[in-house]
C-alpha cells in the first residue's frame, strides 16, 4: 500500500478546486498531521484517500495498485454510533472482515480495554459522552487493524483530558503498526503526535516537512503567517 503516491490529484466539482493538484508521497510508517487554514481542503484530501470521493483527474498509487478494500479506515469528527452497545458497535466492525461472531466480541472486548471503555461494553452507544463516543470510535477503527487510519479532527470539541486519552490512544495505534494521517486545529497536538506536517491552503499541499523543521523553519512565508497566528494563542494557556 505504501509509499502512497498522489500526483496532481483535483477534485472540482461543479469547476470550482477544492483540490487544486494536490501532489504527496507518505511512507508506510507514522502520523502525519495536515495542518492548514479552514476550508484548505484538509477533510476533501482524507475524503478522497478513504474513497468517498472520487477525484475529478490526477492519480493516487497505493505502493504500485488501487485502493485496498479494506485496509483504510477514516474516523469522522463526530463519529455516529450504531444503534446498540458499546461491544456491539466494536465488533460490528469486524464483520466485513468475515470473522466469526465469538471471535468478534473477544477481539472487540480486548480492544475496549485499551481504549478504557470496558467497564461500558454493556451501555448503549449513544448514551457516551463526547471523548467516550471518539474513543469508542478509535476502537472501531483499531480492532481491524488497519494499515491507514484517517483522522479528521479527533479531538475537535475534547476537554484537555478527553483529549490527552485520544492522544495516547492514537499513539499507540501508530505503535501497532497502523499509519495515520490525521487532520487538527491543536498545534500543540501536532508537536505532540507528528512526526511530519502536511501543510495545505487553497486546495494544494504547500510544504510537507518533518514536525519540529516545520515549525522552527517552515519554508513558505504562508507556513509562517499560519504558525504565527496560531502559537500565541497555544502559548497563552
Ligand atoms: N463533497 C463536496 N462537494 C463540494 N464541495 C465540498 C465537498 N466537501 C467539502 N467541500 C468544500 O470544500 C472546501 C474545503 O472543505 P474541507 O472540509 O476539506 O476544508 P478543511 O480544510 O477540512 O477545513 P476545516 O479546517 O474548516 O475543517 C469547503 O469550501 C467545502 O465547502
């Protein structure tokens, strides 16, 4: 699947360019975060690697074929639960995989342990709070391991410790072997979790740097207007 290759890829619907030639290459390790002002184009790119859309021309290799049917996995901003339990919603997840239902419910149950959402198994879906719901859906996406997970905004409306959970969850998924792209605001969080920045505005990737050269040395003077209007407000809390 890796390196994935996108080469002037562009998604205009109705003429206008969200993705205005978007080019990128990602190996097959880490978190990448894609940083950039709103309406960049940040959620269209994660869209169209998760297969929801389709480019309007331009081409994405994954490592030498197309797209793997299973094996990418995107989580939303606002995930939806189904509904049933908290187990239910975990294990579904796994069908499409043509697991057996027993051995569902046991990898489901191991993976809310990591995620802290054990003692919940039980509980409707729907009645979890906002970082229990994004966790529960980061166990969706872990318990099939997949080889890209895509993150839109994970932590977007999180408390601090809501958030600092979906962090480590979030590392610890990298830690098995999963890559991750991941979009978000949180500039603190891209320090935190990044190993490289994709940084885009107006529907094209403008600098894609290792984390901490990105923010010392970013090389656009867009970059640097974009982590300086950002990083008082970091600083200030
Ligand atoms: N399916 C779609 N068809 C047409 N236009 C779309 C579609 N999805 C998003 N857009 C438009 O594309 C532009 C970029 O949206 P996108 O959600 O990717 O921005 P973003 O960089 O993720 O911004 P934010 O940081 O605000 O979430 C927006 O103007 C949006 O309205």
């Amino acid at each position: 699947m890796f390196p994935l290759r996108l080469r002037d890829v562009r998604f205009q619907p109705n003429g206008r360019a969200i993705l205005d030639g978007v080019d990128l290459e990602l190996g097959g390790e880490g978190i990448t975060l894609v940083l950039g002002p709103n309406g960049a184009g940040k959620t269209v790119l994660l869209r169209t690697l998760c297969g929801l859309l389709e480019p309007s021309s331009g081409s994405i290799d994954w490592g030498g074929g197309g797209r793997p049917e299973l094996g990418v996995t995107m989580v939303f901003q606002h995930p939806m639960m189904l509904r049933a339990s908290v187990l239910e919603n975990v294990a579904l997840a796994l069908k499409p995989h043509g697991i057996a239902r027993r051995e569902r419910h046991q990898r489901a149950a191991k993976v809310l342990e990591r995620v802290g959402l054990a003692a919940r198994a039980g509980d409707s879906a729907r009645q979890l709070s906002g970082g229990e719901r994004q966790r529960l859906a980061l166990a969706r996406a872990w318990v099939t391991a997949p080889r890209l997970l895509l993150l839109d905004e994970p932590t977007a409306s999180l408390d601090p410790s809501a958030t600092a959970a979906v962090e480590r969850i979030v590392r610890e998924i990298r830690t098995d072997g999963t890559r991750i792209l991941m979009t978000t605001h949180n500039l603190g969080q891209a320090t935190r979790l990044g190993d490289d920045v994709v940084f885009m505005s107006a529907g094209r990737v403008r600098e894609h740097a290792p984390v901490q050269r990105f923010f010392a040395r970013p090389s656009s003077e867009e970059a640097r207007l974009f982590i300086q209007g950002e990083l008082p407000w970091r600083m200030n809390f």
